[in-house]
C-alpha cells in the first residue's frame, strides 16, 4: 500500500514539476525559454512514465505471487487486479495527454 501511495505521489509531483516549469518559462519570452518548457515537458513525462511502469510492475508481481500461492483463485485475483491496473495507467495517459498540451499550447 506504501508503494501505491508512493508511486501516485511520484505521478503526482511529476505532473505539477512540468506544469511549474512550463508555465513559468512560457511567460517568458520564446526562444530558450521555449526549449527549457520542453525540457521540463520531456522530464516531467519521463517520470510519470517511469511511476507507472514501477507502480503496474508491483501490481502484475503480487497478483504473480497471488496466483503462485493459490492457482484455484486464479480468476478472482486477475479480477481484482485489473481495475487497479486500469486506473494506474488511466492517470499516467492523462498526464501525459496534460504534458503534451502544455507542449503543443
């Protein structure tokens, strides 16, 4: 559970890292702010990847261990885990559907 809340956390900052970032350089004047905004963009997208993939790695090795342990309940702990999956990778597409809008705007 501390690693969900960890990983969600690390989505989190990550999403708002790039939109400080972006934000504060786009009021700037374009140029090397412009590349700076996309730097960020690009860093900030980098992390919310790197939350997801480690945050779905954990779900897919519990319910792994799950199904090793008891392979008659198989179907219920594929189950189970699939909600929480879709959720996880529901956010990160959000964030980085966000991340690309700040690019492109």
């Amino acid at each position: 559970m501390k690693s969900l809340f960890r990983n969600r956390l690390f989505q989190l900052v990550a999403v708002f890292a790039g939109l400080m970032i972006t934000s504060a350089l786009g009021q700037e004047a374009a140029g090397a702010s412009k590349d700076l905004a996309l730097l960020g963009a690009a860093i900030a997208a980098g992390m919310v990847v790197i939350g997801a993939s480690l945050g779905i790695g954990r779900f897919a090795t519990a319910a792994a261990e799950s199904t090793a342990r008891q392979p008659e309940a198989a179907a219920d702990i594929r189950t189970a885990i699939n909600l929480p999956l879709f959720l996880l990778e529901g956010v990160a597409i959000i964030a980085e559907v966000v991340l690309l809008l700040i690019v492109l705007l």
